[in-house]
C-alpha cells in the first residue's frame, strides 16, 4: 500500500531537490569561492577571512534552500495529504466501521509535520554542500570545479533520497492516518507489528514482528507504532514495516 501511494511524493521530491540545484549554485557563485580560495593560496594568507568567507558563503547557502523549501512547503502539503487519503478508507475497511471521512486530526499533523521535513531536509543539505564547498577550497579547486562537484552531490541524490524520503514520509502519514481514523470512531484496538520478512529489516524491528500492543502503548523505547514521527530517527528511516489492527475484545 506504502509502496503505491508513495510514488506521487517520490516525483514531488525529485522535483524539489532538482528546483534546489540552481538555487544552490547561484548562492555559491554569488560569494565568490574563488576569492576565498586566492586567499588561501596568498603568501603569508588570513585564515581568518578564508574562515569568514566560507561562513558567508554557509549563510547565503541556508537562506537559499530555506525559501526554496517554503516555496515548495504548499505542494508537499496537498501531495502527502493526498496519498493519506486511501490508509484513511483503508483502515475503516478493515475494522468494519462506516468512514466518517479524512480525519481533522490528520490535516493539521501534514499541516504541522510539512515544515519540519523542509526544514530537515534543508539542515541535511546545506550540511552536505558545506562538505563539498571547504573541501574543494582547502583542496586548490576553481568555482567552476566546486560547482561541478555540487551537481556530482544532487546527481548521486536524484537516484535514491527522493525514495527514501518517499517511503519514510508516506509511510509516517500512512501511520498516524490510521491512529487519527482509530481515534475519531472512539475504537479500542490492538495492533500488531508486522515486518517486510525480508533481510532488509533492522534487527530490532525483527523483534517486534507479530508483538501485540494498545493503541498509545509503546513497542519499544519511544516507539509507538512503525515510524512513530516522535521514535529515534534511527528506527524510523526507511522503515518498511506496517501493522494489523483488530478490534480489543475484552
Ligand atoms: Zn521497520
């Protein structure tokens, strides 16, 4: 199910890292890395400004991929709420009860969680190009080169982070979806952890497969549920696990 709704919002975040890249590189340009990097091969040079100039350009760099990301916090808005739609249905299906329609509670987290993904996503970036921005000036390179290596960066990406995203932030909305559908029909219901059987699992998911909770009780340390938007990031991330849910017959 992940797997189907995901694709709209894998296109989505394609088309965002590559609206970043021009983004990116005229912030770049626009503080002269060459200057910097002259500096750094003068005699006697100032490391303090070559510091300076890396740090202006860091700055410039970050106001750039954060309206970039405002630009773009509207669309990932509409796409996300839209693939949570069918988890919505899905789950009211499959605990029998008639869909009152897409849960209030569900539009205010998109509304709420859309900005901390850009703005995540953003920290993530800027710390990648920075990366690539010092090296190339500590290492002698041109703009032109620096600038090539920065393509290099958002080509590598263009393969595989727009899926992962994809699949991670779907799946989160896909969960909390069928929390906020669960809580509105005032169900009482038990789920079950069920993992992708595949070698790919992390072996502390493999542990939780068939483990029974209630709603709200904890799998595992902060873990409420598959990428619970509040677990460890480091149990969440491309998590590809879901959940059976029944009703508790007490
Ligand atoms: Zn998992």
């Amino acid at each position: 199910m992940v797997e189907r709704q995901m694709k709209p919002v894998e296109s989505l975040f394609r088309g965002y890292f590559r609206s970043e890249l021009p983004v990116v590189l005229a912030a770049v340009k626009g503080l002269k890395v060459d200057k910097v990097a002259a500096e750094l091969l003068r005699p006697g040079r100032v490391w303090l400004s070559v510091h300076a100039g890396i740090k202006a350009t860091e700055k410039s760099v970050q106001t750039a991929l954060e309206s970039n990301g405002r630009r773009w916090s509207k669309r990932i808005e509409g796409v996300l709420g839209k693939a949570a739609v069918p988890f919505a249905v899905d789950t009211a299906y499959a605990l029998s009860f008639k869909f009152p329609g897409f849960p209030k509670a569900t539009q205010l987290f998109i509304r709420n969680y859309v900005p901390k993904i850009v703005d995540q996503l953003a920290e993530s970036t800027r710390h990648r190009i920075m990366k690539t921005v010092s090296r190339g000036i500590e290492g002698g390179l041109t703009l032109p080169e620096i600038e090539a290596d920065i393509r290099q960066v958002y080509k590598s990406w263009d393969r595989s982070r727009p899926e992962v995203i994809a699949r991670t932030e779907t799946g989160r909305v896909a969960s909390v979806t069928q929390n906020d559908v669960i809580a509105e029909a005032g169900l009482d219901v038990i789920q079950i952890w069920l993992t992708a059987r595949d070698d790919r699992v992390r072996d502390s998911h493999e542990e939780l497969e068939g483990e029974e909770r209630e709603i709200g009780e904890e799998f595992s340390p902060g873990l409420k549920f598959p990428r619970d938007p509040d677990g460890p990031p480091e149990e969440t991330i491309q998590c590809r696990c879901s959940r059976l849910l029944r009703l508790n017959k007490k």
